[in-house]
C-alpha cells in the first residue's frame, strides 16, 4: 500500500474519479485514473474502478491485467477477486471464474458479491445446488438486494422448487421493475405454474423495458402457445421476424405454431431450424465428410439418415425410410444402441449402425437428419398418414412374451404407460399421477383385464400401489426391439404422450393417447384420430389439468371397447 502520507491525496482522486463516472464522462474518469495509477501504481482500488470501466466498454482483456494488479497490491481483499472471477465468467472461462470467487469466499464467506459472483459462476456450471446456496446468503444479509433475489429465483427454477422460485423472483421484480431479465424469468415461472395471466404481463413488461428483447419475445409466444392460441402466438413472432429476420428461437417457435395448425409444408421448412437452436442440445450432430442430403438425385446413392432429439422423434420420422428408397438410394440409419434393432425392420433400410460407428458409415454419400426428412421429401399434411405399420416385433421376442403372457389370467392384455421422461421440460403436464387411472379397475369383471405395466424408469415403482392392480412381468426392457415384441402381444396400450405411443402405432398396435389440454405440435388440437398413426386414438384434457377426467373418458371407450375386442 502507498505511505500513509498519501492515503488522503489517493481518496481524493478516487472520489472525483467517481464523480466523474455518476456523471457520465467514462473518458475524462480514464484518464484521472491513468494518471492516478501511474503516480501510485500500488493503488488497489485504482486498478480496481480502472478493470470495472475497462470491462463496461467491452475491453475483458485489459480489465482482467488490471485486477491483477489490483489483487498482487491488496491479496486479501475478496472484491477484486470477485470482480475477477465475475469478467473471466462473462469471458466462458468458468474453471478460472470459479476458483476466483471461492478464494474470495474464503477471505470473507459474507462477503455480498463473492457470493453473488460465485453463484453465477456455479449456475453457469450447472451446480444449481450449490449456487442457491450462496444467493440465499446474499438475501439473507441483504434483504433488498434484487440480484440475489433473481440468482435465487434462477437456481430454485433449475431445481424444480417452482413456487419458491416465483416468490424470489416476483421479489427480485419488485425491488427492480426495470430488470427485464428478472421479469423474463420471473413469466417461465409463472407459465410452469399454468399462471398464464401474470406470465404474459410479466413477459410483456420485459419487451416495454426493452424494446425487441429476444428472450421477452420468446416468452410471450410460449405463453401463448401453452394457452393453446397459436394464433397470437404467431402474430407475435412474425411480428418479431420482421424486425429482427432469422432469429433462431422466433423461428423455430412459428415452426412449432404452423405445426400445430396443420401447415407441414411451411412448418417443417422452418423446423429445419431446430438443428441451430441452442436449447436444443440434444441434436448431436457428428463431424461428417459427406455432403448433407439437401434434394439431390439419390439414384445410386448411400444416404445416411442420423437418429435425433427424442426416441419418440425417431420412431415417428423413419417412416420416410422407404420413399428414400423408392428415389433410387440405399438407406442407412445411424441411431442409439435402443433404437437400432427395430431400426432393421424398417422397408428400404439396408443398414443401420450406432452412431459410434463412424468409421463403418464414412462411406455414405450424403447425410441428413430424420427429422429433416419431411421437409426435404415435400411432405404435407395429407402425406404422413402410413397406410401400414412400418416397423414389425421379432418373432423369437414375441415368443417369449407370448409365453410370459400366457400365465396371467384375464381375456384381454393392456399395457399402460403414465409417466414420460421426469427431464422433458414438460413431463409436468404430459405425465399423470398414477393414482389418476383409478376410474379404469372399474371395468370389465373381475379377472376379464390383465393390466401390464410398460411404465420404465423411476416411476415404474408405483405400478405396485393403488387399486389398479398390474402385472410386473420383472424385466427392464434393453431395447424398443423388446418393447415391441411386448407390444404386440397385447390387445391395446393407453400411454401418456411419451415414446411408447410412436412405438405402437408404427407397428399398428391399438394404442390410446392420454394427451393435456394443451399437447405437442404432432398431435395438433384436435380429440380422435391422427394422421400420423392409423391405430391411434387420442383422449385430450377438457380442462387444464383434468387428468380425472380424461380417465373416465377413457374407461367409458374402454367399456364399449371390450365387448368386441379379441386377441389374434
């Protein structure tokens, strides 16, 4: 530190240095800084506001010497590391970001923006635990502190405390209105709670704070569309469009609204898309050395269609496989190990591979993705119907569960599914408590259904409770092949909208649809038939949430179902 003779100069300069910036003049406050650091270049707190400048006009490097310099002055002062630790995360540098922050905990554990800072650096590390933690002690000490409210607020919503995660965040609202990130964040919370109301005010109150801003704009179309008015949805969109032209998230939004609406032509043109969407990680796609597939002539031609998204994406899109083959090409699938074997029994399909086998499929002319086929091969919604069941069971597999079968008593076999994957963002509507089903041990006599679990997955625990009494044939299935020489067997399956539905309506199998209000583009807003899957029935939610009554829709058709229904 500079001799104490000088501590009064130094805080003079530094209090104009910040009356300086109050006012606005950041080149007049560089340059007193400047000037202050190289008469006193042990100035700590020089270096300090000089990195805050520096790293305000975008210039992360030099910020990042200058709190160097400011930490070899002062070592054991926690703000310059936080402050450190805050620019080197804004930088993508998240294991250096961290160790600044913690060591700045560990010079003062209350310290407000170490642990501030160091929450965002674990949210961006995916430690949502960890960071609440640290958020919490920042509101604990500082009540009105409306960043530590929203960090609060963020890391409840990632680990699914949703009211909790409202309450901090219409706190952290309160204390900053003019946060439109904190209102952004505070409409996905209010939209997960089917609060479509305050979503849509809190979301519009983002995009009047800023004018354009893409995730408030986002918002409210996701509110709309939850609403089930893809309508609004879309005016919002296009609207956005206009002024911003190929924002990603916008357009893959309309894509998902003309969908829903029936429009397959425009709808899968703007689905292509999804590829660049960033939220949606789990298109993988490998480094390839063929050309994509983008309509040339196939004539003698190895396509390579890769697998994506959802195992139910993958069932429902392979169909085209055979049109493929039709234009003269010889059609091979990359997939996921529990894909491939039912993969094989596709028409026109010559070779499938998982999709670490790069080496064996680099000789491929082309490649594209299933969920691309669609709008490449120009199908409309007249197109997608199959007129057959395009995947079949193995014949040794149905043997076995034929046998497996045949031990349970009952006239008719049924295979529920109530619970999708618990990480899709939104199994908390699609998925229903178990205990719902209840209306259907009410039908038929006693001993006329044997009710077989399909249910995988955690939640496949609670087939053994309730007054729906199930089979648990005791195996966990190792691939689709299996479920599908299960499937089958039976005489019908009733399944929430998850994998299990495509599974079986490709393969023609009776299948019924347990759908919410408001459900995914593929199955537009309609109740009955799909044009995707002949087999298929759906049973759509009268009310939000009404998973009671969609049950007893369900045993009333199954009632009148069973009278005519007899196994082959």
């Amino acid at each position: 530190m500079p001799p104490d003779a000088t501590a009064p100069i130094i805080a003079r300069v530094l209090a104009e240095i910040d009356a300086l910036g109050r006012a606005g003049r950041a080149q007049d406050m560089e340059r007193l800084c400047r000037r202050l650091l190289a008469e006193y270049p042990q100035c700590a707190d020089g270096w300090n506001r000089l990195a805050i400048h520096l790293s305000g006009r975008g210039s992360e490097l030099q910020a990042v010497v200058c709190l160097e310099r400011a930490i070899a002055a002062a070592p054991r002062e926690p703000s310059y590391r936080a402050n450190l630790g805050e620019i080197l995360r804004r930088a993508g540098l998240a294991d250096q970001a961290l160790a600044h922050c913690r060591r700045a905990i560990e010079l003062d554990p209350e310290h407000v923006v170490a642990n501030l800072n160091l929450g965002c650096a674990l949210m961006d590390a995916g430690d949502a635990a960890a960071a609440q933690a640290h958020f919490a002690r920042v509101t604990a000490r500082e009540p009105g502190n409306a960043q530590g409210w929203f960090g609060l607020g963020r890391a409840q919503f990632a680990l699914g405390q949703i009211a909790h995660s409202a309450q901090a965040l219409a706190r952290a609202v309160t204390l900053a209105p003019g946060d439109a990130a904190a209102r952004v964040t505070l409409a996905r919370a209010r939209l997960w709670q089917d609060d479509f109301a305050e979503a849509l005010a809190q979301a519009r109150g983002a995009a009047g704070l800023v004018p354009g801003h893409p995730e408030a704009t986002a918002a409210m179309a996701d509110v709309y569309m939850q609403w089930g008015d893809f309508v609004a949805a879309e005016q919002v969109l296009r609207e956005a469009l206009r002024a911003l032209p190929g924002v990603i998230p916008f357009t893959y939004r309309l894509a998902l609204c003309r969908l829903a609406q029936g429009d397959y032509r425009e709808g899968f043109a703007l689905y292509e898309s999804r590829v660049l969407l960033e939220a949606n990680n789990r298109i993988q796609v490998p480094i390839l050395p063929m050309p994509l597939w983008e309509g040339q002539d196939l004539r003698g031609k190895r396509l390579l269609v890769l697998t994506e998204q959802g195992f139910g994406d993958h069932i429902q899109f392979c169909r085209f496989a055979s049109r493929l083959a039709d234009a003269g090409a010889t059609v091979e699938f990359a997939v996921s190990p529990e894909l491939r074997a039912v993969t094989h029994t596709l028409p026109g399909v010559t070779r499938v591979y998982t999709m670490a086998d790069q080496g064996r499929f680099s000789g491929c002319d082309y490649w594209t993705l299933v969920g691309s086929l669609p709008y490449r091969l120009g199908v409309d919604a007249t197109q997608v119907a199959a007129s057959a069941p395009y995947l079949v069971a193995d014949p040794q597999r149905r043997a076995h569960w034929r046998a497996r079968l045949a031990e349970l008593p009952g006239r008719l076999r049924i295979g529920l599914v109530w619970g999708g994957r618990p990480t899709h963002e939104n199994d908390h509507r699609r998925s229903l408590p178990f205990a719902a089903l209840t209306p259907l041990a009410q039908v038929g006599a006693p001993g006329e259904i044997a009710w077989i679990s399909l249910q995988q997955g955690p939640r496949a625990a609670e087939a053994s409770a309730g007054p729906l009494r199930l089979a648990l044939l005791g195996e966990s299935f190792e691939s689709f092949a299996d479920v599908a020489a299960l499937m089958a067997e039976l005489d019908l399956v009733i399944s929430v909208d998850s994998a299990p539905v495509h599974l079986a309506g490709a393969l023609g199998v009776p299948v019924w649809v347990l759908l919410p209000r408001v459900a995914d583009w593929r199955w537009a807003l309609g109740e009955g038939d799909t044009p995707w899957y002949a087999s298929m029935r759906l049973f759509r939610q009268g009310a939000r949430g009404d998973w009671a009554g969609v049950a007893r829709a369900v045993a009333r058709a199954l009632d009148q179902w069973r009278g005519g229904a007899a196994r082959t």
